[in-house]
C-alpha cells in the first residue's frame, strides 16, 4: 500500500472509530465491527478512487429512523381500508388480473392520511430469501432475554464474538464481501466451513448479500442462546455435545419456538407468514424443518408495520434490523429502479424456482416452469418526505421476473408522488 493512502485509510479508520453512533450505513463500523462499511466509508471521502453508491444510499448513522413510533394502537390486525383512488391506480397496473402478482401499499409519509391499496394480499408464496426476516427477528428476540435491560451488551456480544461457519454454510453459491483492514483488499467468496464472522457481519451477510450460509450460521446462533441462555456463548467443545447429544426432535422443536414466537407475539400467523427449514442442505440435515415456508404480501406488510412501529421485539431491535435492511450494497430487482435513486432504500428481496422436462424450453436461473417465485419487500423514503411501504410476490413461470418488480416499482413509486 502507498504511503499517502495508508495515510489516509489510517486516519479515516481513527474518524470511523469516534463515530459514536448506532446504525449501519457506511459510517456504522464502529459500532457493529462490519468491515465492509470501512470500505464504503474509504469511498465516500474519496480516499478509494471507486463510484459511490447512489444517493439514496449515502445516509448517515443518525438519519435512520422508525416512522410509526407516534401512532397509536397496537393491534397490527387493523389496516385502513383501501383507498379507492390508489386502488383504482394499483388495479390498473394489472390490467389482465394476473393470479400470479400479489401486492401490499401503505402509505406512510408523515403529515398526511395513511392510504393502503392491496391485490390477492393474503395468497401464499414461497418467500424464498425474504424468510430471512423471521431469522433475524428470531436472533434479536433470543439477544433480548439474555441481556434484557442493556442493548448496548447486545452490540457488544455481536460485535465481540466471532462465529467460524462450519458445515452449517455447505452449501450456498451466494457470495459475501471479504474487506481487509490491514491490506484494503477487497473480493467476494463463496463461504467456506473456515471462514469466521462477528455475528453482525453474519447478519449482514443474510440481509444484504442474501446469503443462506449465513442464514444457517446466524438461526444456529439463535438456537445457541435459547439452550444457552447467559452462559452463550458456549465453548466449541459445548456446542458440539449440545448437537451430538440433543435429539433431532427437540432441535426441531427449539429452531421453530426461535423464529416462531416473535412472528406469533406480533399477531402474524402461520398462514401469514411462517419458516419452516435451515437454508443450507448439511443444516437440514443437522436440524429438521417442519411446516414448510410461506408468506403473503398482507403478513410482510404487517411484519414492516410492527418494525416501524419499534414492536419487532423492542424499539431499539426494530431500529437494529431497520438498519441491517438499508440497501447500501447494488440495488437488484424491485430496488434498482433508478426512480428510487434519491430515495433511502430499505429493502429485502427471496426467489425460488424449479424445472420439468419441456419441450422448446431451457432451464435457466429464475425460469422456472413450475415454480418461478420472485418476492420484493421495501420501505421507501424519500428526500421530499414521501415514505411509503410495498410488500409484492410473484410466481411468473418461464421468466426472469426481475425486470417486471424493476417496472411495478416505477410505476408505484410515480402513483405515490403524484
């Protein structure tokens, strides 16, 4: 490295570490230990000669809030009725009422009535990746009980502890970012059984590469303070005769109470939203699914109403995974619409797809011929104040339906803006 930009990277990296702040966009390093945030905070100063991300992803730590803090009611069962304008508006980007889209809008912008439009909401989907949020609402909850009284703890314990992958990432073709301090070099790898994480990183790997290795690591991780409670986390030698010796029914039962019971105490029922397997093929083999995986629009709306409303948990973990979704990495799919360049992106994406022999017809990723999934969930925010919030799932057989959540997104957004 030059002498003149380890300069610069050295005194940034001493900047990063007296940030005292508590959320993850690029100037989040010192507090949740996400290496890759030290890149981005090299680029957006300049100090790394590489394009920025768009403005929409350039907030910093303190601009990140929950929107529904102020309103009142708790139940997560009454949404407004539709609202006959938007309705008519989000009816007429399905002219042909395809059975295979199903959509949740509510707006939120502050100052103004809430407005909902919705289509097939409550029809279930594979939610693919999007099942994530139930892993990572599962992790916050197990934090809590052990540190009930300190969120300050629970950053330490993520930041602190290091977890090594394990034949819990085997196998996931998904890579993450690999960030070095000392070197600045910087790739993305396939997580092999060596690699070690702190448990944010895990967590960001889950919700921002989309990563099933880290899905696994991070639920494992969970089930590790259910057993453990505060004597987690447990030396490698416990944790090992804890998987040995524990049986596979009672691992099943403890991985399902993980992701079940946050989703349940917010009134979201299996119907609407539930997980029901490990994401890598030796963690299903190690820990046994049960159930099966669905979502509808309707309960991933009511899972992002209950985080703004600060109810994932506690305020302070609902402000936590808020920040885990900010879309600071590219945008894909329903994100990359450049409509929502300016706009703070706060966003999840799943697919799923499978094939049959047909002929004239070629497998391909996310082609399937008999399933073909694709599910976008974001939050959007922007500068004006506009903020609204859009739940869609599709299963459009024989194509890439990554440019139709590309062009709903569009035209969404501009039906809000009007």
């Amino acid at each position: 490295m030059k002498k003149s930009v380890k300069f610069i990277f050295l005194i940034s990296l001493v900047l990063v570490l007296q940030i005292d702040s508590f959320a993850y966009p690029y100037d989040g390093y010192y507090i949740s230990g996400i290496r890759r945030l030290v890149r981005l905070h090299l680029i957006m100063i300049g100090a790394i000669n590489e394009q920025k991300p768009v403005e929409g992803a350039q907030l910093k730590l303190s601009e990140i809030k929950l929107n529904l803090m102020n309103e009142k009611g708790d139940s997560l069962e009454t949404f407004p009725k539709p609202d006959p304008e938007l309705q008519k508006s989000i009816n007429a980007l399905f002219p042909n009422l395809d059975e295979s889209y199903s959509v949740c809008l509510l707006d939120i912008t502050q100052g103004k009535p809430l407005r909902y439009a919705c289509r097939q909401e409550k029809r279930g989907f594979m939610p693919g990746s999007v099942a994530k949020l139930a892993v990572i609402a599962g992790f916050f909850n197990e934090l809590q009980k052990i540190y009930p009284d300190s969120f300050e703890k629970r950053q330490e314990l993520m930041k602190n502890h290091r977890v090594r992958a394990g034949k819990w990432a085997n196998y996931d073709e998904h890579t993450v970012p690999v960030y070095n301090l000392e070197t600045q070099k910087y790739y993305k790898k396939i997580v092999q059984e060596s690699d070690t994480f702190n448990l944010y990183e895990w967590a960001d790997h889950m919700i921002s590469a989309s990563n099933n290795a880290a899905a696994s690591v991070l639920w494992k991780e969970a089930m590790l303070m259910h057993a453990f409670g505060k004597n987690y986390p447990p030396t490698a030698s416990e944790e090992a005769a804890f998987f040995a010796t524990t049986s596979k029914t009672e691992l099943k039962e403890i991985a399902m109470q993980v992701v079940d019971e946050p989703l349940r105490a917010l009134g979201i029922t299996k119907e609407e939203f539930n997980l029901g397997s490990m994401f890598t093929r030796d963690a299903k083999q190690m820990v046994p699914g049960e159930g099966g995986t669905i979502a509808s629009p309707f309960g991933l709306m009511k899972y992002l109403v209950a985080m703004e409303r600060g109810q994932i948990v506690d305020s302070s973990s609902s402000l936590e995974i808020k920040r885990l979704m900010y879309a600071t990495d590219r945008r894909i799919r329903y994100a990359a619409s450049t409509a929502l360049d300016k706009a703070a992106v706060y966003f999840k994406s799943g697919s799923l797809y499978k094939c049959k022999p047909e002929e004239g017809f070629e497998c391909k990723k996310y082609h399937g011929n008999i399933e073909n999934y694709m599910n976008s969930v974001a939050i959007i925010e922007h500068p004006d104040g506009k903020t609204y919030m859009v739940t869609l799932m599709s299963n459009v057989l024989r194509k890439n339906s990554a440019n139709d959540h590309f062009y709903l997104a569009t035209q969404i957004d501009k039906i809000m803006r009007k």
